[in-house]
C-alpha cells in the first residue's frame, strides 16, 4: 500500500484511492472505486477523517459493488424513480416519439402502477424474477377494474424505453426479461350490424329528448362525433384536436369525398371519410357559423364548445345514448367504450376486404394490430376508394361551399 498525506492506494492496484478534498481544515476522506468491467468509477464519502476506518469502508463498497457489476448492475445505480424522473424529463424535451406521436401515455402507464411498485428499489436490482411477481400483483391491484392480458403487455412495453433509459446512461449493463405471461388474442369490443343500426337511428330521438333537457346541442355534437368515429376509425383524440384547416376534399368518381390530416400517436397521416359522411362535419360547420354569426377561423377547432374550446370527452353521453337505445354496455365479457366505434370501423372495413396494409395506414396502426384483433403514405384517389369500398354509411349533400372544399 503507497501512502502520503492527502491519498492513499488501499489495494496498490488503483482500484481503491481514498483521497481529501483540498481547501478543507479537516475533510473526511473520500473513496474511489473501481471494479472490473464497470464503465465508471464511484465516488463516495466515507464519512470519517480516521483513515483505518475509511478503508475499511471503502474495501467493505469496492466488494458489494464488484458482485453488483459482476451481477450485471452498475457502481452508479440508482433506484427506479430516479432513473424514471431522469427519463421523463429526457422524453419530453424529445418531445415527439420516433414515429412522432405523444409521450404521454406511455409516461402515465408506468406512472400508474410500476413506479409505486418499483420506486424504492435499486434498478440494478430488479430482475426478472421480480417482473414475475409484478405481474401476479398488478392482477390484484388496480384502480376500476382487473387489468386484461393485452393491457398488461401494453403496460410491459411502455416499461421498457425507461429500462433502455438506464442502459444508456450506464446505470444497469444488461436489461431484464420483463415479459408478461402469454396470452390469447382476443376481438375487441364492437357492435353488430343491428346494434349498429339501432344505435344510429335511436341518436336522432335521443337528440330531440335533449330539446326538453337543454342538452340538444351536446347531444347533437356528440352525435356527430360517434358517427364520424364509425366513419373513419380515427381515435377520439385525434378527432378532438381536429382544426378547419386539417380538411380537405378530393374528387372520387362523380362524387368528392373528405379527407382529414390527424396527428395521434403512432404520428401524423390522412384519414379518408366513408362516402356520405363529410355530412356530419358539415353540420358541425352550420352549427358554428349560426353561432357566431360568420364563418369560424380555420384553425379554429371542428368540435367545440360555444366559446371555441375543444371538447375534451364524450363517455356520459356515449353512455346516456348506449342506455337510450337500449344496448347494453357489456358484450361477450367486454365493456363497451366509445372506442367500440374504432374497432366498428375497423370490423366492417375489413368485412368489405379492404387491404389490411391501406386499413392499417388508414386507421394509425399496425397490421399486427389488425391481424390480433379482427404502413405513412398521403392518400390519393386510388387508396381512398379502395378504404372506403362497399356500402355507404350515409348519403347526401346540402350543396354549400365550404373552406375545405
């Protein structure tokens, strides 16, 4: 062991240097430890100006940490929350995902659930086996109801970019196995062709009801907006964050039809509208321009309340209508949403053999999505009319001019 006064090489390998801080009347000695195979050293305090003491420490830190790193961790780890606050902050001045969607999902799902279980424990430590029993927890645990098998690998990817996270930052050197038990595919919740005409017919008493309750106009944009939803498999968000200036109409045939530019989470793209229901953004269109008095700005928002702000949900009144026509909520074991209206769309495009590769780049997913349960290109009048082949929702034109006409 080589010794001055102010350092001191504990195993004369370099790999513990105990050291004093310069400047200070009598600083406590501090360690530096490096094992094999660790990409950084460690600095810790040892916390006492006794330089036997302090080597002892030092060499009691240099052995936890070399099984760590040997285990696969890290001599800087850190624990899951501080690995996850880093993370965060790191994704949301990204600001976009690579395919150029939200963060904010993905950031609320580990949020929910994993950074509760997790938070304490040292990242370094959680390996597989403590996924296991994770898994087994979040079947008990939960705020409305018991998690699906899909939800629970959705849940399991969005856990795996803070991981990545960790890697990159060197704070663990290998990533666990968090895979979820397997589980069965299984179609989501939808209408049938019945149901679907009930629902539609039964909106437009359940509209005029609403004269009587001063809820008319809810209830008629929200009319609207099921029907749009049925009509072009776009995500209620994407729908809510609609402006004027995202439409446009293209000439199809003998006849035009509407086409939306959206922004979800899977990134931006072209939505093509089914045949006829360019009608229920038309109404929209009326209905503002009867309450302003003029035509709305274009980049103000399709769905709004009076004073132009976005709606931001429609879960009671798709519920109030739901019990109106009398269709229950529950089909089959699974709750019906307003996202139902997605997976509609969805059914009958593909009943109508549309292209899984068009449906998919239609509806912002994957075509392994549409395989399980039932590509960004602009869209022209030859993928429009392949989209929107087979029967039409609904018919007619008022015959007014619109902007994005």
């Amino acid at each position: 062991m080589s010794e001055d006064s102010d350092r001191i090489d504990v195993r004369g390998d370099g790999r513990i240097i105990l050291y004093k801080r310069e400047g200070l009347k009598n600083p406590n000695w501090q360690a530096r430890i490096r094992v094999p195979n660790a990409n950084a050293y460690k600095i810790a305090t040892t916390k006492t100006t006794d330089a036997v003491k302090a080597q002892v420490f030092a060499t009691n830190l240099y052995e936890e940490l070399y099984f760590t790193v040997k285990a696969g961790g890290s001599v800087n780890s850190k624990t899951f929350k501080q690995v996850f606050d880093e993370w965060e902050k790191s994704v949301r001045l990204q600001g976009q995902t690579r395919q150029g969607g939200s963060w904010d999902s993905t950031i609320d799902r580990v949020r929910s659930y994993a950074l509760g279980y997790f938070g304490a424990k040292r990242i370094t430590d959680i390996k597989t086996r403590d996924f296991a029993e994770y898994w087994d927890w979040r079947r008990t645990n939960y705020k409305r109801k018991p998690p699906s098998n899909a939800s629970l690998k959705r849940e399991k990817v969005c856990m795996v970019p803070v991981f990545k996270f960790a890697k990159q930052r060197g704070y663990v050197t290998t990533l666990p196995e968090i895979e979820t038990a397997s589980f069965k595919p299984q179609r989501r919740s939808t209408f049938t062709s019945a149901e679907w005409q009930t629902f539609y017919t039964q909106a437009r008493a359940w509209v005029r009801e609403g004269e009587k309750r001063a809820t008319r106009r809810d209830r008629f944009i929200a009319q609207q907006v099921f029907l749009i939803l049925a009509n072009t498999g776009m995500r209620v968000g994407e729908l809510r964050n609609l402006r004027w200036s995202d439409l446009r109409t293209m000439k199809l045939d003998e006849a035009t039809q509407m086409v939306a530019w959206v922004k979800g989470k899977t990134g931006a793209r072209e939505v093509v509208f089914q045949p006829g229901a360019d009608e229920y953004v038309r109404r929209f269109y009326d209905l503002r321009v009867q309450e302003l008095g003029e035509t709305p700005e274009i980049d103000a928002y399709v769905v709004c309340h009076r004073d132009g702000r976005p709606i931001l949900s429609f879960k009671r009144s798709f519920k109030s209508l739901m019990d109106y026509a009398e269709i229950p909520l529950e089909r089959n074991g699974m709750t019906r949403t307003i996202y139902s209206l997605r997976h509609f769309y969805a059914t009958k495009r593909l009943e109508n053999e549309t292209s899984a590769f068009l449906l998919a780049k239609q509806m912002g997913t994957s075509i392994e999505m549409l395989e399980k349960f039932y590509g960004q290109t602009s869209v022209n009048p030859s993928t429009a009319k392949s989209i929107s082949k087979g029967e039409q929702r609904h018919s007619g034109d008022s015959g007014k001019r619109y902007p994005f006409d």
